[in-house]
C-alpha cells in the first residue's frame, strides 16, 4: 500500500482572495455587532424614558440596517427589529404607554422571528444570514438555537417577575449570557471535531499544513 505526500502551502494567494477572506470575516462579524446592538438597545429600553429610549434604538437598528445592505446582508433579524422600534417610536408619541409590555412585545417577535427561520425554514438558521451562508451548519444552527432558548427564557422571565425589577434584570442577564457564549462558540471553540488541523491524513495520501 503506497501513502503519498501532500504538502499544501499557504502562498501565493492573490490579492481578489484576501479581500474575498477579509470580507467573509467582516460578514461574520456583523452578527457580534448585531448582537451587541440588541444588548445596549434593551439597556436602553429598560433602564431610560421609553421615548428616548425608542428613538435610539430606532437610529441603532437604522445604522446596522444600512451597513448590512452595504455589504450584502440581507438579515431579517435587523430588518424586523428596525421596523419594530420605529412603530413603538410612533406609539410612545402618542401616548400609548407599554413599559411593562415592552419586553414581552420584543422576546415574542424575536422568538417567533427566529424559531420560524430555524424550526419552519429549516435551511435557513437566521445565524447564516450574517455570513451569507457559508461556514458551519452546525453551529449556525446552534447559535440560532441559542438565541431561540435564550429569547424564550427572556419572555418567560419578563412576564413571570411584572411589576418586580428582576422582569428587567432576568431577561436582560439571559441576553448577555447569550452573546457571550454565541462568541465563545463561533471565535474560541465548537468542538474537538472542528478544529482546524495541522496534518491530517485522507486515504493514502497525508496532509500538512505549512507557513512561509
């Protein structure tokens, strides 16, 4: 039985591949922006005048919306989260107060918006959109899942604790535990089995991964 050498060398890659690579990362990295933006609107909403509150997160969302367009994102997520604080922007001008329904309006939509991208639309996880489809499935489906648990538990929570404090707190605890372990899964590790290899074999023939 013959084993043969395959030696594959990083080198000479041209310039349209590097900016292909950077891009994919810079896609990738929409979602942590994403998410960030989500955790610092719900600080808003739950920590200021919901007023206010509304038009910042309205701007927020507009922001991240048109930087997603501008690099080929087309996430559901942003848009359905934009068009959402815009209306509540309108209702709390006119008076309609929600205070103690605010988190249940939002942790419905994202949970129904989601789970219907994850469970209905099985090939479409609403984590893939952030990096136009390419990488893992798996963990696309994972984070997607995640975020699924993590908005249910936080519309559990925000209609279990009304009128106490913790209907603030609880949800908004759940939704930075959530972001930090979507990038714990997505930048540190998802797995022994995902783990990029050095050297590896397939068949007869060996690989081995090599810098210059």
């Amino acid at each position: 039985m013959r084993s043969d050498n395959v030696v594959v060398k990083e080198s000479g890659i041209d310039n349209d591949e590097i900016n292909n690579q950077d891009d994919r990362i810079f896609q990738i990295f929409f979602m942590f922006i994403s998410l960030v933006n989500l955790i610092f609107c719900l600080g808003f909403i739950f920590f200021i005048d919901l007023k206010i509150a509304f038009m910042i997160a309205s701007s927020c969302y507009l922001l991240i919306v048109a930087l997603e367009l501008k690099h080929d994102i087309r996430s559901p997520v942003s848009i359905f989260m934009l068009m959402m604080y815009v209306v509540l922007t309108i209702l709390s001008w006119f008076d309609v107060y929600i205070v103690h329904r605010t988190g249940i309006i939002i942790f419905t939509s994202l949970a129904l918006l989601v789970g219907g991208f994850l469970l209905l639309l099985a090939d479409k996880p609403f984590a893939a959109f952030y990096s136009t489809g390419r990488g893992l499935q798996s963990l696309h489906y994972t984070n997607s899942a995640l975020w699924l648990l993590a908005y249910l538990l936080s519309l559990f929570f925000s209609i279990w604790f009304v009128p106490e404090i913790e209907f603030i707190l609880v949800p908004y605890a759940v939704c930075i535990t959530a972001g930090v372990v979507t990038i714990l899964l997505s930048l540190v590790w998802f797995g022994n089995a995902n783990i990029r290899k050095d050297a590896f074999s397939i068949n007869n023939f060996d690989f081995k991964r090599i810098r210059s």
